[in-house]
C-alpha cells in the first residue's frame, strides 16, 4: 500500500525545488500505487518518478 498524506507530497515538492535551485538533481522511486497518488494530485510530470531501480533518472 502506498501512503503519502499532503504534508509528505509538500515535503517532496519543497525538496524538489530547493535541490533543483541549488543545481542539483531530483529522483523519485515510487510504487505504481504512488505514482497513482501523483498523477491525480497532478504532480506526476514534476517528479517524473521511477518504478524500479534500473530505470534511468531524468536529466
């Protein structure tokens, strides 16, 4: 089961935004329950997440 409530998803958004201003870069790796979660809070493009290991991070 996959669980993030809207204070986890303002954290990862926070998160994301800092790393990307400072210059860095951001991965997420989720369950496809997860990605479930983004797609209807409509955050899915922003975080563009991976569902295994192998899946390369976005550039």
């Amino acid at each position: 089961m996959s669980v993030v409530d809207s204070t986890g998803l303002n954290l990862l958004l926070r998160l994301h935004r800092r790393v990307l201003e400072g210059g860095g870069t951001f991965s997420v790796l989720c369950t496809p329950g997860t990605r479930r979660l983004l797609r209807a809070h409509g955050t899915l493009d922003v975080f563009d997440p991976a569902t295994t290991w192998t899946e390369p991070a976005p550039v």
